[in-house]
C-alpha cells in the first residue's frame, strides 16, 4: 500500500449535495479520501501543493466505445446508418486482440490525460477479454460490455452472433472480471440497440441483468432513421419497445435519446432509466439535439459522454460540458443548462448512472479518492471568477496536471507514470493501418 497522500492549498470543488467550494486540503490514504479541510499531514505522507489550482472529482463519461478509437479519422462525415455499415462494422470485424489492445490503451493514456477517471464503455461482439487485459495495469476505472448483436443482416459474419452463445460469453465476462484489478474493472451487458438485436435476446438481458445485478448499456433514439426502423419492425418507438422486453429500469442506461416523445420522456423518468448524453457526437453525424433539459426537469439523471473517436473524434470532457450547455442555450434559451450543471452531469451524475455515487463522482470523506488537479494559471481562464464557467467554457485537456485513480498518481505534472505514450501512439498507428487493409478501407 502506498504511502498517504496530502494535497495542500486547493481549490477543491467536492460536488457534494451542496455543492461545497471549500479552500484547503485532501488526505487521500489507502485509495480513499480520509478527510477534506485544513490537514495535518501524517508521517511520511507525500505533499502535493495545489498552489490555488481547482481539485475536482474525477470525470466520469457514461458512454464510450475504446475499440474505436484507431477508427478516428476514417469514418466521417456519414450519417448514423451509412456510418455503422460502410465503416464501423467493418472495422470492428477486422479487429484482433492485438489491435483491440492497442486501441484501448490508446484511449485510457487519452481519458486519463484528460482528467476522465471512470468510463462505461461497449466494445466489439469478439475479444473483450483483450481490452480488459489492456485497461488492467492503465488505471482506469472501467464497465466494459461486450456489444451483443444477433439479429441484423446489413453486420459482416463475424459480427453476427447465435442468440444464446452472445449471453453465455457475456455472463461469463461478468463472472471472470467481477471486481478485477481491486475492483476498477467490471463488466456490463451491452445490446447494441434494438435494430441489431431480437427480442429473445433483449428479453434475456432484461432477465439476466437483475438475476446478476449488472448494468445494462444500449442505444436508443439516436437518429430519427434507427426510430423509424425500429418502429416498422416492432409497431412501438424505441423506448416503449425497451419497455415491452424489461429494459426500462434503473439499471438500464441508454445513449443518446435524441428523438424521444413525451410519452418516452414519461417512462424514462418513471423507471430511473439513466440516459448517456453525447452532445459531440450528435452534432458530427447531424443525429440532433437531445432535450436535455426536458428530460433533467422530469428527474432523469442524464450524463455525459463522448461516445467513439470514430464519431467525434475527441473523448475530451471538456469539450462535452462546454456543447451539451451551449446547446441547450440553442434549444431552450440561455441558461437552461447552466456551467454548473454540465459540471454535475460529468461527475456526480455520472457516477449515479453507473450506480457507483456512493463510492466516486464528488469529493468527500471515506469515497474513493479519483480526483483532479486543474491548473488555473492560464491567460485563457483569467480573471477566473466562477469555477465552474472556467472549467466548462473555457479550460481543456491541457490544463489538467495531476489525475489520481484509487489515490494513484497515473498522471503527475503533466506526464504519465506508468506507461509510455510514445510507444502507445506508435502501436496505436501500425495497428490501424493492418486494421484499415483488413477492413478493405
């Protein structure tokens, strides 16, 4: 067990229920936070002087695809359906194990440089077992489903799975990765939405999920093209049809949600269904706006992701608050969604969504101690007078010195401690390129 550790002289937004800005210090010992104030620091603790600089909890994006992210660059400009068919598919029957490695070390050294601490993440229908040996010695803390997909002709071969063999891989994921690498790794079901999968199969996971308590991570209602679909294929909009197969639950989260009536609306906030909102994303395949506030109003917890480097192509937090605020100034009125909200929807909120609140997500005594040093020297956040409009309108990845993972530096000053970026990016890049030859691209 590594020594204490104290850091000094913070601004440390805790994000707690009243949303506390408290000037001082963090004892982090034994991966946990043990007190929030004025500190005396404990024999042979490490000292870090935050010098003023914001302490905040970690981020916490609710959906991501890491298997994605040697994609960035190859897939843009399609709409949604053209996307998945002429370029992601494809990609992801190409993967190996070996590439599906190195796209998620990729993407970890990118989060966490980041300041993203905690992702759900879907992968691809094979290997999964490669990106959790990846995500082990990076730090991250991680749900990772393995994506399920039985029932749609338009996915290459290797991508269409037998019913009953997509559950019996996703449950014995679940069963080998249960609180892996000191809890930080578990595993999710992961449905890629309706129009891949038959209602056997959805059926089962809304069965499975509560018999095993693990979460549910899906797409619903991106795109008006999937609803239509979706509603020629079962008579009902997407998210009733959840509904009608026992995916309408606590459990459940569900990105995107962009095209959602009232009556959906209603039944997402009746079920404490958690909706994962990736204002990038959408904007890039020109998938909508989500009414976010509509949904926030009614009581759904909604968070915040970047979904794919295929798709955005950052999985920067930053750039997340700053759309889904600004966006919703376009779609209600300026603010509707305010700095701060955007600033919860990235952390507490998140956290909730994932069920984790009690343990990540804000800045408190006996919670695990993911947290993040923010530099607020630069010209660009000065004269620096609200927190959180200086975080989410005007700081970014680049600000972030410190990243700190169960009370783990992973990132310090700057520079990663535990892996090589250099030699990340160099796998990353021949792996993309026998990807892409094996993908026909």
């Amino acid at each position: 067990m590594s020594a204490p550790l104290v850091i000094r002289n913070a601004t440390i937004l805790t994000v707690n229920a009243a949303l506390d800005i408290v000037e001082g210090d963090v004892l982090i010992d034994r991966g946990r936070i043990a007190a929030v104030g004025a500190i005396d620091a404990p024999p042979h603790a490490r000292v870090i002087d935050a010098a003023g600089d914001y302490l905040i909890p970690g981020f916490v994006q609710t959906h991501v695809h890491l298997c994605q992210t040697l994609f960035r660059g190859y897939a843009d400009d399609l709409a949604l359906l053209d996307w998945l068919k002429t370029r992601i598919w494809p990609m992801e029957a190409a993967h190996t194990p070996s590439s599906l490695r190195a796209a998620a070390r990729l993407a970890a050294a990118d989060l966490l440089a980041g300041g993203t601490t905690t992702v759900l993440t879907m992968e691809t229908v094979h290997d999964t077992d490669a990106v959790f040996d990846a995500l082990a010695p990076m730090g991250l803390r991680a749900i990772v489903g393995k994506c399920m997909m039985d029932a749609d002709d338009a996915v290459p071969r290797r991508l269409l799975e037998e019913t009953q063999a997509s559950i019996d891989e996703s449950l014995a994921l679940a069963k080998h990765w249960r609180d892996a690498a000191n809890g930080r790794l578990q595993a999710a079901f992961a449905p890629r939405f309706a129009v891949s999968c038959s209602r056997e199969l959805l059926e089962a996971v809304g069965s499975l999920s509560r018999e095993h308590r693990l979460l549910v991570h899906s797409h619903a209602s991106e795109n008006r093209d999937e609803v239509a679909l979706v509603h020629e294929r079962t008579g009902r909009r997407n998210i009733q049809y959840f509904a009608d197969v026992g995916l309408a639950a606590s459990h459940v989260c569900l990105a995107h949600c962009v095209w959602v009536d009232e009556a959906e609306q209603a039944l997402l906030a009746e079920r404490d269904v958690k909706v994962l909102h990736c204002p990038g994303s959408n904007l890039k395949l020109a998938s909508g706006i989500a009414p976010v506030t509509a949904l926030r109003a009614r009581g759904v917890n909604v968070s915040l992701g970047a979904d794919g480097a295929a798709c955005n192509n950052r999985l920067d937090m930053f750039q997340e608050m700053r759309l889904a605020a600004t966006l919703q100034a376009v779609r209600e009125g300026p603010g509707r969604l305010t700095a701060r909200d955007a600033f919860v929807m990235a952390t507490r909120e998140g956290a909730r969504a994932l069920g984790l609140d009690d343990e990540i997500g804000s800045i408190e005594a006996g919670k695990k101690a993911d947290v993040v040093i923010v530099r607020r020297q630069g010209a660009h956040l000065a004269p620096d007078v609200d927190p959180y409009a200086s975080l989410v309108y005007a700081a970014g990845p680049a600000d972030v010195r410190t990243v700190i993972v169960d009370g783990v530096p992973l990132v310090d000053e700057g520079g990663a401690t535990s892996w090589d970026t250099r030699e990340i990016v160099d796998d990353a890049r021949r792996e993309a390129r026998a990807l892409a030859n094996r993908a026909g691209l």
